[in-house]
C-alpha cells in the first residue's frame, strides 16, 4: 500500500494519537493518556495499529518512577518520507524529510523563474533524490510546496500527481515556512507567531491560536504592502510608501544606485549596473556612508511596519528570514530596535527569531509538513 494511503485509511483517533507521538514524541503511554484522556485499553489498540503499519515504533524505555520502566514510543524516522519543495523568483529547492521531519537529502537549483522550465526539471530531480537515497515512491507520503505569490500553480500541481500518484498541496511559502516552526520549530509551544522573509519581495505569513491566518486573495505580500509614509516612496502596487518600497533588496539596490551617480563616486571594482545588494551589504559592514544610509533608511520604515504589526496581531514569536536578514546584521538590529521603540506596549513580550528553527530552509520544510497535516485533518477528538 502507498504510504499516504495509510495515513488516510486511519480512522480519526488513530490520526489524532499519532500526531501527538509526532509532536511530542519520544513519550509514554501514560503521557499519551495524559494529553488525550483516551483510556488505557483504547490507546492500547490504536498503537497497536499504528505499530502495525510502522508508522510509530518502541523507541526506547523511558526512566522508572518505581515498578517497571515504561515504553518510549516515537514515530518511525527511517519507513516513510515527505518531500517539500521552495519555489522562488530566483532558486528552488528540494527537500526530504522523514516523519520526525529530519531533513534526510537537500537540493538547490538556481533557475529562472519559468513555470514550464520548471514543470520539466523538476520531476527528474526529484527522481534523482529518491534514487540517492533508495527511497521507493511507495514510501513517500506526499510533496508539499511553497511558492512565491504570482506563481501559476495548476500545471504544476497535475504534472506532479500524473508523475508520482501521491498527493501535492500547495501553499504560499510564507504559509509553510509559519506552519512548519509552528509545529516542529521555533514556534513549538507559542500561540500566535509570524514569519516574515525579506528577499525580492516581502513575504509574510502569521498563525494565531492555531490558526493559519490568510489574507484576501492569500495574498503573503499584504504586510509588505503596508503604507507607513503616504508621501513616500512609489510601490509596485501603485501606492506610495509600502514597506517593500523601501526594504526590498530590489528598492535598495535601486537606491544605491541612483544615490552613487547623483553624487558621481566610484565604490568598486565594477559597473554600476552589475552590482549586487550583497555588494551593497558589505559596503555597509565597511561603512561606507551611501550603503549604511539606505540601509538604515530601509531599516527604520520596516521597523515602523513591524510596529504596527506587532500592535495589530499582538505575536509572541516573530520569526524574520530572506537574504535580506541573513545577510545584515545592521538592517536586522535596526529594524528591531526602531520596531519595539514604536511599540510603546507595556510589557511588550514579542520574541525575535532570526531565521527560524530550520533558517533558509523553513518555507520547503514546511511544506512538507503541510502535506501531513493536510492528510491528517484532525477533528475534534473526545
């Protein structure tokens, strides 16, 4: 039987002890008792199913408290597999994890943002990960992607299923970034968190008690797009003063730019046109004042938009990704900074995570979360 299958023919008690075991696990019966209140003869004969189907296995005995020592159990991390896929303006990779959601294989394509390019070259490389690892398609339970915004999905999402017949579910990348730290990151715990990447465009998607907020149209720009200078700069969208017109690797390189041939100097080796918003970064590690200006500009009105955020959806965990973050460390400080200095909250107890639990991978590996939870789709258990 096909793995997804599996996982699909349980019935909803099975489904909810499992993701507990998945979440929580290494852990014992009378903590799985604990957190479901399922009597002892029920559980019994729900792990015997999941056992059964190798879903969860006897991971190890757990410390006596008296009497016997209890069994650990866990999910089985080397039977079943899910694959989880980034696909940005400028790269896309490909992830494998195993149901503890281990990242198992890794792979990273620079390619032009081109669905039929794509629709060609992916498939085979997923085949050529699979076949590294001597994984056979019945073992993976599903692929989950996570995609930029204006990415045309449907041919994609058909191609996929008539390839490898295993479900395909597609989010917003911003969505599968949240939902993964949510459940297996940085955000294990918390109720309310945000992740928010900064790269060519903003990208931004948030869980409120559990919940996966979306915006209108699911659109994951909707906070880079918020106006925090209506004189300010012209966005994409048309308005003036968004916060992605200003903290956008695009803006600043654009910026810079301007700003070096208005006052005619020569910064490096190379023209003007060809350089990158890396460049511009260790400018401004090495103080150059043009860099660190834009920076801090670029900086203080992501700070003043994440003020507002803050204010608007009160997140314990923000959660801030992309080249952008990764590669500032001055754009990072700043934007905090400015950001709890606006707050002007009393105790104000929002965290700030760089990067997240799983860094620059966090939108592919929650995608693959995204497809067990997806086949889960828990009820209400009593």
């Amino acid at each position: 039987m096909n793995a997804y299958k599996i996982l699909e023919y349980l019935n909803d008690r099975c489904k909810y002890i499992f993701d507990i075991i998945q979440k929580c696990g290494p852990i014992t019966k009378n903590e799985l008792i604990d957190k479901t209140k399922i009597k002892l003869t029920t559980l019994n004969r729900d792990i015997q199913v999941l056992t059964d189907n190798e879903l969860v296995i006897e991971s190890a005995i757990a410390e006596s408290t008296g009497g016997r020592k209890p069994v650990l159990y866990d999910v089985n991390p080397q039977k079943f597999y899910t694959i989880g896929i980034d696909i940005s303006r400028t790269y896309i990779e490909i992830t494998i994890t195993n149901l503890k959601i281990e990242i198992v294989a890794d792979k990273i394509i620079n390619n032009p943002y081109d669905i039929e390019n794509i629709t060609k070259f992916l498939p085979e490389n997923i085949k050529d990960l699979l076949i590294e690892l001597s994984i056979d398609m019945k073992m993976v339970i599903g692929i989950g992607i996570g995609t930029v915004g204006d990415f045309n999905t449907e041919y994609l999402h058909d191609k996929l299923i008539k390839e490898f017949e295993v479900p395909v579910y597609i989010d917003n990348g911003a969505n599968t970034a949240v939902v993964g730290e949510y459940f297996f990151g940085s955000g294990k715990g918390k109720k309310n968190i945000a992740y928010i990447n900064c790269g060519v465009g903003i990208r931004t998607g948030a869980i409120s008690s559990g919940i996966l907020i979306r915006t209108i149209n699911n659109a994951e720009d909707a906070f880079g797009h918020m106006i925090v200078d209506t004189r300010g700069e012209l966005c994409s969208c048309g308005n003036n003063g968004c916060i992605e017109s200003y903290a956008s690797i695009l803006k600043i390189k654009q910026k810079f730019i301007a700003e070096v041939k208005s006052q005619e100097k020569a910064l490096i080796n190379k023209d003007l046109e060809e350089i990158s918003y890396k460049d511009i970064l260790i400018l401004a590690e090495s103080k150059n004042d043009i860099a660190v200006n834009i920076l801090l500009d670029s900086a203080m009105h992501f700070g003043i938009g994440l003020a507002n955020y803050i204010k608007l959806f009160n997140p314990q965990l923000i959660i801030l990704s992309g080249p952008l973050i990764q590669n500032s460390q001055l754009f990072y400080d700043t934007s905090i900074k400015v950001a709890l200095e606006k707050c002007h909250i009393k105790n104000n107890e929002v965290i700030f995570n760089r990067g997240g639990y799983f860094k620059n991978k966090s939108i592919a590996v929650g995608a693959s979360v995204l497809v067990i939870q997806q086949l889960l789709r828990l009820k209400k258990i009593t």
